[in-house]
C-alpha cells in the first residue's frame, strides 16, 4: 500500500485549502507533492494516445497537411489506428520511423502553422 500520509517537517508548511468558500489549513501528502504537474497542452505537437508500432508514415517533413488527413498508422494489440491531422497545418518534425515502437504520451509530430 502506498504512503499517503501527510508530510511531517520540524516546522510543518500548512497551506490554503478552500472548499465551497470555506478555508482550511492543511499538509500536502507526498504523492500530492510528487505528482505530474498539468501543462496546457499545444496543438502544434501530436501525442500518441497508446503504445504501439508504427505501421506507414504517410506525410514527411515539411508538408502542409489538410485537416482530416491521415498522418500515419499505429498498431497496438492487433489493431491499427489511424492519426489523422487534427487542423490544416505544415508537418515541421517527424519523430519516428516506419517499425519503431513507442510509448504513451511519445511526441510524434511537431507541427507548425501555415502561412
């Protein structure tokens, strides 16, 4: 089972905590402190959603792809999923290769708006 316990120092670091308009003071768990932080994501990278091998590449560097179009093909458990391109933007980065397998959350694509 995990450590949830509050984080105990010599001079604890109470913060803010409100709930409906109410406030409290509270320690933060170490998993809260370790957590992955969220970043607003940028629509000018394409992520992979699930793990898989990359099956055909249909676009390379430096076109200007409409939106809808697909961009490559990604097996995972049998299946092959399509990447479509999700605005008209122009293809500035490809980050993998025919037969390469990659992780969730890989950067695929780096794009860049079109002039």
């Amino acid at each position: 089972m995990k450590n949830n316990k509050p984080v105990q120092a010599e001079n604890p670091d109470f913060v803010d905590f409100a709930i409906t308009a109410r406030k409290y003071k509270t320690l933060l768990t170490k998993k809260f402190l370790s957590r992955k932080k969220w970043e607003n994501p940028s629509p000018y990278e394409i992520f992979s959603s699930i793990p898989g091998t990359v099956v055909d590449i249909y676009v390379k560097e430096g076109d200007v792809v409409e939106e809808g179009a697909p961009l490559m093909t990604l097996e995972a458990m049998k299946m092959q999923n399509k990447i479509e391109m999700p605005f008209t933007a122009k293809i500035k980065k490809i980050n993998v290769q025919k037969g390469e397998q990659i992780p969730k959350d890989f950067l695929i694509f780096e794009l860049e708006p079109v002039e």
